[in-house]
C-alpha cells in the first residue's frame, strides 16, 4: 500500500492573524493615503476654481475694462432720499422694475443734459451686470436703451432764469440673460465680493456658532480684507485707484440640508464663512476709457450744456422739442453764430465702493456704459 501524502493548510489561528496583519496594513495605508486623497481633492477643486474664475475675468474684461462710466450697487440696488439728507434707500417692486430704476438713476446722475455733436440728448444703450450671490453667484446681464434728459429755461419776466427738467427715456430690450455657462455651476457654488480680498482660517472658538450639521472634520475660513499699512501704523483695507478695481471669488460645494439651507456657506457674526472644500482667488481689473469725457477733472469740455428756452422773450420763440440754442438769434449771446454752451455739474463716471452700502443683500449690481 501506498501511503498518502498528508496535505496540510492553515489553521483557523494563522487566518486570523493573518488578517490582523493585512488590517493593521491596510490601516496604515488608509492613513497615508487620507492625506493624499484630500490633496487631491483640494487641487482638484483649485482647477475647478481656477477655470471658473479665469472664465468670469475673461468676460469681465472683454466689457467692463472698456466701459467708459460705472457704477456699482454693493448689496442691492438703491437710491438716495435727498429729502432725508441723502439716505439710501433699497429700491422696491419687482426685479425688472428694480434695475429699470437704478438704470434711470445712472443715467440722470452721468448723462443729463449732455448732447451729442448735434446738440440733441445722447442716445445710447445702458448695462446692468447682476452677480446673484443668492443663486450660485451666477451672473446675468440686462441691457436697456436710453435717451438723456435735459433742462430748458422759461421766460419769468426779467430773464429766463426758471429751469424746467425733462426726463430721460428707458426702455429694457433684455432683462436677466445668463452670461456664464452652466456647466461651471454643476457641483460648486461661486461668492463674489468687492475688493482685494483673503479667506483667512477661521478661529477654533467661532465653530460652535456654526449650524448643527456641518461635519466634525471641516475646517472653516472667513472672507478678510487683505490690509496694508497706512503710512501712520495703522491697518486699512488695500483699495485700488480710479482705472482699475478687485473682485475676490470663494467657490464651495453647492451641497444644501433637507431644508435648502447650504453645508458650506455659512454666516457668522456677520460674517460669510466657508467649509471645506473651498478655494478663493481675485480678480483684478484694468479699465481703460474710465478717463473721459464723463469723469469730473479730466474733460472738461464735454461738461458743458446747450442752452434750451421755450416760449419768448418778446423778441425771439423758442421751443426746447427743436433744441433751440442761440446760434441763429439777433443780438445779445447768439449773435456770434456760435453754440452757446454753459456748465452743468460733472458728475464721476466711477464709483465702485457704494458709500451708503445697506447690509439689505448680498447680490452685486454693475451698471456700465460703453463708448458709443
């Protein structure tokens, strides 16, 4: 007989001390490799960022770098009450109704009483980029068509000396049309602000303030102005001159609780605050035609006005429908046969820092015009 070769193979002990070991290993390496993964998510979110913020400075440069008046609404949009010293006020009813207002507004404040060579109301078309940080920072545009107002003069007996407003014309021709693609807002949200800006961590003891359901490993920043110093110890705020100011863009996950509230944006004390992952980066724009003819100190003989009358003074008609100036009139100012002109206020054509800014939203209005 034969004798058969004993076939031996591992005990139920050395399987499990086995798999002790490959666990242990396995441990390890999930330690080493968590690390890594986070990097890779973090570069990953930083391309992401990347491609989504040099995407919006591409359009903002391809307009508001050429714009030859701006103004900016920091919050939302609003006027002022003169007949409470000047207090902003928010602008009511609805959204169109909103811009087509502060649109007026901008053009009474850069346009009134400025004519073209002709002597008649400049005519042009006005833009409202709207950066709706209320909806995933998108970005959409409004365009509107314009005539300015003027003023015109009544005869009041000794001189014509009683001034009569017209008001400019607006009309909407495009209200809201995204100018950003989509795509960019898939999986992260986009805040923009004014200024040159960091995202500075947040202090430990600032968490708790922070809703229930943000994760136990996140770590948090918050937007700060980046500060310089003034030249006398103290810290302000790092701004631009006139021909160039700074947008600073957070991107976070757009990830919402049950009830639509965002995991990772977050407001505290005031403050924004952003969970990990996020990634922030500024914008900086260079605007060349902001020194025209529109800014106060720069041109200034384009801040002057044709003079308008209506009715008469016993010796000529006027009608302001017709634009009267003094140019074919016998006697008095006319009678060089040249226009006659007078100077109106100049208004800035650039303003960024709204300087009644009402902490009543967080959306950013640009109203712009282009060289015509």
């Amino acid at each position: 007989m034969k004798n058969k070769k004993n076939l031996k193979g591992f005990t139920l002990v050395e399987l499990v001390v086995v798999m002790a070991v490959f666990g242990i290993i396995m441990l390890g390496a999930m330690q080493f490799l968590s690390p890594v993964s986070r990097m890779m998510k973090g570069s990953s979110l930083q391309e992401s960022n990347s491609a989504t913020v040099d995407n919006i400075k591409r359009y903002f440069e391809g307009t508001l770098r050429y714009a030859s008046a701006v103004y900016v609404h920091n919050g939302d949009l609003k006027e002022y009450d003169i007949s409470n010293g000047g207090t902003p006020v928010v602008l009511g009813g609805t959204e169109e109704a909103r811009q087509t207002k502060a649109v007026e507004n901008f053009v009474n404040s850069y346009f009134k009483d400025k004519a073209d060579n002709n002597n008649n109301p400049i005519k042009g078309e006005v833009h409202l980029m709207k950066i709706d940080n209320d909806n995933d920072g998108k970005i959409t545009e409004s365009l509107f068509n314009f005539e300015a107002g003027y003023t015109y003069k009544e005869w009041d007996g000794s001189g014509w000396n009683d001034e009569h407003p017209v008001s400019c014309t607006v009309s909407n021709t495009s209200f809201d049309q995204p100018v950003i693609n989509d795509v960019y807002y898939k999986d992260y949200s986009i805040f923009a602000t004014l200024g040159y800006n960091t995202v500075n961590p947040i202090h430990a003891g600032d968490v708790s303030a922070l809703p229930a359901q943000v994760k136990d490993d996140q770590y948090f920043g918050r937007i700060n102005p980046v500060e310089i110093d003034d030249g006398t110890g103290n810290l302000v705020p790092y701004t631009f001159g006139v021909e160039m100011f700074s947008f600073s863009f957070v991107t976070y996950k757009n990830d919402k609780d049950s009830s639509g509230n965002s995991l990772y944006h977050h407001i505290v004390d005031g403050d924004h605050v952003f969970g990990s992952p996020y990634s922030s980066s500024n914008a900086t724009l260079a605007l060349v035609n902001i020194k025209n003819g529109f800014c106060d100190g720069y041109n200034t003989s384009l801040n002057n006005r044709p003079v308008r009358r209506n009715g008469t003074d016993g010796t000529n008609s006027y009608t302001p429908t017709t634009m009267i100036d003094e140019k074919n009139a016998t006697g008095g100012a006319g009678a060089d046969g040249k226009w006659d002109y007078e100077p109106i206020p100049a208004p800035n054509s650039f303003t960024v820092y709204d300087p009644g800014n009402l902490a009543s939203g967080n959306n950013i209005y640009i109203i712009y015009t282009l060289p015509n």
